[in-house]
C-alpha cells in the first residue's frame, strides 16, 4: 500500500477519518462500519470523499457477508448485475471474482464501458487472498487529462472510441496465462455489447473532464484504423498510467474498496501464481455520458429499441 500522508480531516456529519494514501487519488476511511443502516449524512459524506479522493479504501470489515454487501450497495444507487456473468451464489447481482478473473482484469480499465451507461460506482471487497500479491492498482482519469498539453486536450475533446466486450485478448497476455482466461473471456463474450463514447466524459456531478478508455474494452476510435487507434489510446493510456496518476492497494481479509467509475481505470497485479483470490464486486447504475461538445454516448450493439 502507498504511504500514508498525515494530512487528516474529519467530517462533521458522521465522525469519518479521511487520510489520503497518495498525492493524486486514493484516501481511507476511518470510523466507520458500512452497513445498509447507515443514515443519509454519512452516505452524503462518502460520496463527497468518493468525488474527491476517486477511490476510498475501508479496513476492518471482517463481519461484512454479501447480504451487507448487497445491502451498503443499495445505499449508494441502483445496484447493476453483469450483462453476462451470473451473481455469485446466493447473491442477486455481487460477482463473483476468482483468480482466473484477476488475470484477466490485470490489464488498465474502467467497467463494463462497453455499455452506454456504463457503472458510476464500484464496490469491491476480498474472500479469500493469496499469501502475497494480488494487489490492485487505480489512475485518475481526472488529473491525466489536465495533464495533456493543450493540443492533445483538443485531440481528445473531438474524439469518439468504439467500446466492446468482443475483443481478441490473446496478443494482451503470455502464453502461459492464455488458458486460465479462455473460460472467463467466454463468458464475457455470451452476449456482445458496443457502445461508442466521448473520449473526454464530463463528470455530472463535479463538471470534471476525464479520460474515458483502457486498454480491455477500447477497440478503435471513430474514424481511424485499428493500427492508427491503438497509437492513439498508447498515447493516452501514458499520460493516464503514469505513476503519479496511480495508487496501489495492498489487500487484507476485511477491506472494502470503492471507486468512481466515471473518473478512474484500474487493474490488478497477477503476480500470485496458482495461489487462490477471490473477491466480490457490486456495481451501481450510472448515466449515459456526454462529451465536451454535449453529444452523448450511444449504443451500437445491441441496436437501441425505438421509443
């Protein structure tokens, strides 16, 4: 885990400890025990640390089973199941995340944007872990593109990407790891999505510019080859990978992770071998996205029903 920073704060509202874990993105929370009975001023007082911190991290919730899971959710939207992925037994819609998942989410994205209105907010919390590794990485998507020069925010203010669930994965991985994905990606592919977004999404509700790609569901950009696309998103995904823009999070038995879909990629590391990890993850409805210039997102497969 990245070192902590002793700038602290607290909230009048609810009592929470906030201490930020690096310089760009990343803070935990202290003091409190997520539950579906939390009242409407420390719910209030998440999200305010969610849009400004983008992820936040929560130690100590061993107690925490998937009904309180499912229950915490629930509290900060409409709760969204994977299109295609069933819940994890049980459950109505947590997915359930082992280790062949962890190798296959160890490349940069941001979920299900092959959607167009893809989740605001993702909640993840641990099962089981390996004995070391396994750790996941977050970037802020916000602060890269305040990153980019003038030009390249031009660039990316007039630009539209094809996402999709469809993709060939094979050249992303060694060979080694191509058959403990081959079940999960063919899962992931049942039912093909593709949506086009805005490169740069306007955030809702802080009116923040973000970089909206990744390297999992991007394929192409409107107008360009897939040679002349994958030299663009490169360049973009540098300035949004770069160790600045990133937090690492080491996990324990108990955490709780939430971040802003709409604001971040992450990944994470699959660097533990034939070990077990398995984790949960819930996910909450978001909006379509609108870019710079006001247009939309839009889906292109399946086609929209006619109103």
């Amino acid at each position: 885990m990245a070192s902590q920073s002793a700038t602290q704060d607290r909230s009048a509202a609810s009592e929470l400890e906030t201490i930020r874990v690096s310089g760009r993105i990343g803070a935990e929370i202290r003091n409190i025990q997520l539950s579906g009975d939390l009242d409407d001023a420390t719910i209030a007082a998440i999200r305010k640390a969610l849009l400004a911190h983008k992820v936040i991290f929560f130690r100590g919730h061993e107690t925490l089973d998937d009904a309180g899971m499912e229950a915490f959710t629930e509290r900060l939207g409409n709760p969204i199941p994977h299109p295609n992925a069933g819940a994890a037994e049980g459950s109505r819609y947590l997915l359930d995340l082992d280790a062949d998942s962890g190798y296959a989410a160890s490349i940069w994205h941001t979920d299900m944007t092959f959607m167009p209105a893809y989740p605001e907010i993702t909640v993840l919390r641990p099962v089981e872990l390996p004995s070391a590794g396994g750790d996941t990485l977050w970037a802020n998507c916000v602060t890269a593109y305040a990153d980019l020069p003038a030009e390249l925010k031009t660039l990316a203010d007039s630009l539209r990407a094809i996402h999709s669930n469809d993709h060939d994965f094979a050249d992303l991985f060694e060979e080694a790891k191509l058959s403990r994905l081959g079940r999960f990606f063919n899962t992931a592919r049942q039912n093909v999505f593709v949506s086009e977004h805005p490169v740069v999404r306007v955030h809702e509700e802080t009116g923040e510019r973000a970089l909206v790609l990744g390297n999992t569901f991007v394929a192409r950009f409107a107008g360009y080859d897939a040679r002349q696309s994958l030299k663009i998103l490169e360049l973009f995904q540098e300035f949004i990978t770069r160790p600045e823009n990133t937090v690492r999070w080491r996990w324990q038995l108990g955490d709780v992770a939430i971040w802003d879909n709409r604001a971040t990629q992450h990944r994470s590391v699959a660097d533990f071998g034939d070990e077990q990890r398995q984790l949960r993850r819930s996910t909450v409805h978001g909006i379509t996205p609108t870019g710079v210039d006001g247009r939309p997102s839009r889906a292109i497969k399946p086609e929209p029903v006619a109103a």
